[in-house]
C-alpha cells in the first residue's frame, strides 16, 4: 500500500502580496501592504482539499507610501508593533465550492486577539515555471474582517475610517526541496 506523502509548499516573496484595502471618509479607498512575511502551506490531495496555512507577518512592515501615516498605523493607536510584533494566521479548515474555488478558515491573530475568520480563496492553476523549472500554484485569497474586532483604531470612529477592511493576498507557491 503505497503512503501518502505531504508537500510542503513555500510562498514566492517576490510574485506575492499580503495586502488590504480600506475606505476614508466613506470618499476613498486606501490600500497598504505588509513587506515582510512568511507563508506556508502543507496538502496530501493534489487539489488542495486539504491545504494547512500558517502565516507570519511582520507588523512594523506595513506600507501604505506614506509614511506620516505608517508610523501611525505602528503606533498602539493601531497595530502597537512595539508590543504586537508579528500578525499570525493558521488555517482550520478548507472548503471547496468547485475546482478552483473555495472557503480557507481559519484563526487570525492581531494584536494579541485571535478571531476565527472566513477567506474566499481562487487557485488559478498550477504550471512549471520556466525560470526555476519547479511547479509553481497561483492563489488569490480575499475576506473582510472588522478592525475594531482587534482593536485597531477604535478611537476613530466608522465615518472616518471604515471598520470593515478587505484582506486581499496574491501568492505564488513552489514545492520545498
């Protein structure tokens, strides 16, 4: 009987994006990312069925491209980076609605608060990419989570910046060696 074997897959830095998008003033979208971040991915079914996700990010690396504003998202007004270092996630559980669509759930963890949350997930397809010759999957994983769920501004209210922020990450993934 032949054993099943789990892949280890590792995020591609440099064609992935841990972003988010939230509204000023009911007026304007302002979108940032984080820069620093490790992602990893673990399956036995080849399609995915099974994904276990574990994310690290580095708050401090937040970037929205100004930095008047970065420095106070760092603050304790927002991600207190000072006390809170790094954002965690680790998946629960995966649902898939169709072949390339599905639901990833899992515990989000800010600012020392874990909430369990719900992504829409998108896989995109798996191809050998001709640069490194490895297999190579492309995700887009998107959700809303509340920010005052994690005590991330509470001290401006929802008409000066919404309280509902959409996660938006684009990754590449590669088999580890």
């Amino acid at each position: 009987m032949e054993k099943n074997l789990i892949t280890t897959w590792n995020i591609d830095p440099a064609h992935s994006r841990i972003g988010f998008v939230i509204k000023h003033m009911g007026i304007a979208d302002v979108s940032g990312y984080f820069s620093n971040f490790e992602v990893k991915t673990e399956h036995i079914e080849p399609d995915y069925s099974d994904i276990n996700v574990q994310i690290a990010i580095e708050a401090n690396s937040i970037n929205t491209g100004i930095d008047m504003r970065d420095n106070h998202l760092r603050s304790a007004d927002f991600f207190d980076v000072a006390k809170y270092p790094e954002i965690f996630f680790t998946s629960t559980k995966v649902e898939k609605t169709d072949d390339t669509h599905g639901k990833l759930y899992g515990d989000l963890t800010i600012r020392g608060i874990t909430k369990n949350i719900g992504l829409d997930i998108v896989h995109f397809g798996t191809v050998i990419n001709p640069m490194t010759e490895q297999e190579t999957a492309g995700f887009k994983i998107t959700g809303v989570i509340s920010r005052e769920d994690f005590t991330l501004g509470t001290s401006f209210g929802a008409n000066f910046i919404s309280d509902k922020v959409k996660i938006v990450v684009d990754a590449e993934f590669s088999p580890e060696k």
